[in-house]
C-alpha cells in the first residue's frame, strides 16, 4: 500500500522511484519554436487589434499550467509559515504552532502540510516515518502524531534520497500533497514553506482559496472586530539579523503581491539567556523584526527565545509544546498561537 501511495504520488511527473534522482528538461521538437515565443514574434504588423489578440493568447498560453483556486476538502482555515530566509526557525515553528493551536482549544483538529519538497523536516520533528496508506477515493492518508494529521515529502522518498525536480514538477507535487490528501475535518491547516519565494510558494498561493482583496484589507485594518471569513493567511518568522530580514521583507511582499493577508511576524532567536549567569545576550539582534513590521505596518505575533531546549526536542521528535509545555519557549508559541487565532476571523459553523 505504502509503494503504491508512493508511485501514485510521482506519476504525474512520470518520475523514477524510490531512491531516484530524477532531472527533466522541457521537451522540444527539432526546429520548433516554444508556443509563447512564436506568438510574440510571428507577423510584423503592431496594429492595436494584433497586439491585443497576441496579448491575450500569451495569457492564455502562459496560464495553462497554473492551478485552480479552490477549497481543501474539509480544510476550514490555512496558516502559511514562511519566510524569504532559510535557517529562521520556520519548520520548528510550524510544528509548534500546529501543537499550539491544538493545545490551545482541544476542540480543534489541526493538520500540518510539509511544503518544503527539497528539505522536508516535517518526518523528523514530529517523530513519523512510513508512506502513506491509500483510502479507497485514492487519496493519501496523512499520518498523525500528538493529533496532528502531518503530510510531508519525506513520506513519499527514501530519508536520504535527493529531490531534483524544478519547475512545474515541484509545483505538480505541491498540489498532490494538498489536494490528493484525505485530510479529514480540519480547523487548521498549517503549511510549512520553505526558503525563497519561488515555484513552491507561488504553487501554494495558486492553490489555496484566497479571500478577496476588501476582505483582506478589511483585515489589514480591524482584524480584531472584523468577523468576515477568509480562509488564508500567512505568518511571516524571521530572526532579527539583516541579512535575514532583507529576504522576510520579501517574503511578506510576496504574499501581498499573491493577496495572501499577511497576519503577522514572528521573531525568532531574538534573545539567548545563559543558563548559568542569566545574562541576556541578542546573538542575531534585538528588534529587527519589530522594526521591519512597522515598516510594512505589520502586527508582531510574538518573541521565540534562542534556547538549546528548542533545538534539541526538535531533533528528537518531541517538540517543545508537547514535551516541556512550561518552558519560556512553549508559552511564546502557545502566545503566538492566540495571537494568530485572534486574527482569523470565525469561521461560519
Ligand atoms: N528558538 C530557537 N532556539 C534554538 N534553536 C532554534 C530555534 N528556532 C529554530 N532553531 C533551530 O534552528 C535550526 C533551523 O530551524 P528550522 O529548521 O526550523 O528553520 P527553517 O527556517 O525551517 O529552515 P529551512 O529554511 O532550511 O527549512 C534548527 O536546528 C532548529 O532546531
Ligand atoms: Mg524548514
């Protein structure tokens, strides 16, 4: 079954299997031009009904392979954690907040989406391993630890094995893990990003139904008293270093570009306090993520300390929410949890 849910999940891009290394070029024929160049070169007449008849089958030929906007079957609300920079502490924050969110109203089921098709952390950090079985609809049936219904790559691929795809294969793949999954009855769909702003984040924001651009700016304005439903919004985590917030800076007007509302940033590894002294140290800064968000007049959600406790129950599959819910790292995301929650509006039931 767990070969079969593996197979099923690759043969749209006709890939090889388990352990392959797969690369593909776009296929041409000899002598034979790409659709969308031969459109905009052929003829030389520029009168304005020509151009305007180019035009519009450029479009057409350029939106062909782009997915549809529609709901996640039984998905009620999706949280996107992104950021333009790699290393920021996303996929441990995607966990956290998955766990938070559910700690935080044992009422609500919440699902968690590993987007990162290169790197998927997700297996680890949520201790799961094995391929998804394969419901009689076939679709993949996630695989759940601590309550939370996780979907990841790195399910469908040996551990060790390289993903070499691009373009619309990665995109192809995105669009299978959300929608070719059996998700069940979901408050929350968390969506792991990985780093950029590139064909996974573009796949993402393609896919998933998008509130109108008044809902979002209604957001934007009075997320607090506005009680209008919107289905996505996305949470922008950074550290408070340059270099990183050049690249969350993008990140968040990539997602204002896609009309994603932004809900707000995190920052994350702000302060690092010595176990032994308690002096307080700001390894990557101390408020950058703070300032970038008034600069884009953006809410922050909240603080993650820099602390070896986060680090090491990640890696153990044990993350810090479920396995030392007192600590100062657990409230900062059980914190960001209400935070984020307080700005999706409620759902019609
Ligand atoms: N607050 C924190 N304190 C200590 N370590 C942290 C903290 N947040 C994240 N880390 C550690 O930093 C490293 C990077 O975190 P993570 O993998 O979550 O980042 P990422 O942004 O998802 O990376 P990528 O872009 O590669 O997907 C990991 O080793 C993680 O355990
Ligand atoms: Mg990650």
């Amino acid at each position: 079954m767990g070969a079969l849910a593996w197979r099923w999940a690759l043969r749209a891009a006709r890939l090889p299997g388990r352990g392959g290394v797969a690369v593909t070029a776009p296929r041409r024929s000899p002598g034979c031009r790409p659709a969308a160049s031969a459109a905009m070169s052929s003829g030389s007449s520029s009168s304005g009904t020509r151009d305007e008849a180019l035009r519009d089958k450029r479009t057409q030929i350029l939106s062909r392979g782009l997915p549809k906007q529609k709901p996640i079957e039984g998905v009620k609300q999706v949280l996107i954690l992104a950021s333009g920079k790699g290393g920021v502490g996303k996929s441990t924050a995607a966990v956290n907040i998955a766990l938070a969110l559910a700690a935080n109203d044992s009422t609500k089921e919440v699902g968690l989406l590993d987007a990162d098709i290169y790197g998927p952390s997700i297996p680890k950090m949520m201790n799961l391993k094995g391929n998804p079985e394969l419901t009689p609809k076939n679709l993949m049936r996630p695989l759940k630890n601590y309550g939370i219904a996780c979907m990841s790559m790195g399910f469908l691929i040996e551990e060790t094995a390289p993903v070499v795809w691009r373009g619309l294969m990665v995109m192809s793949a995105v669009e299978k893990l959300l929608r070719q999954v059996d998700w069940g009855q979901l408050d929350y769909l968390v969506i792991d990003m990985p780093p950029g702003t590139g064909d996974v984040q573009l796949s993402v924001s393609q896919n998933i139904p998008i509130a109108d651009a008044m809902v979002v700016e209604t957001i934007r304005k009075t997320h607090l008293s506005n009680r209008k439903w919107i289905e996505t919004g996305a949470v922008i985590i950074s550290t408070p270093q340059d270099i990183a917030l050049l690249d969350a800076r993008k990140g968040a007007e990539m997602f204002r570009k896609v009309h994603v509302p932004v809900l707000g940033l995190v920052q994350n590894m702000s302060v690092f306090q010595c176990p032994k002294c308690k002096h307080e140290t700001h390894i990557f800064g101390a408020d950058g993520v703070r300032d970038l968000a008034k600069s884009l007049r953006l809410d922050i959600l909240g603080d993650i300390p820099l602390h070896v406790n986060v680090r090491e129950t990640c890696d153990s599959g044990q993350p810090v929410v479920i396995s030392q819910p007192q600590s100062d790292a657990a409230k900062a995301y059980l914190r960001i949890a209400m935070e984020i929650v307080r700005r999706l509006p409620v759902p019609p039931a």
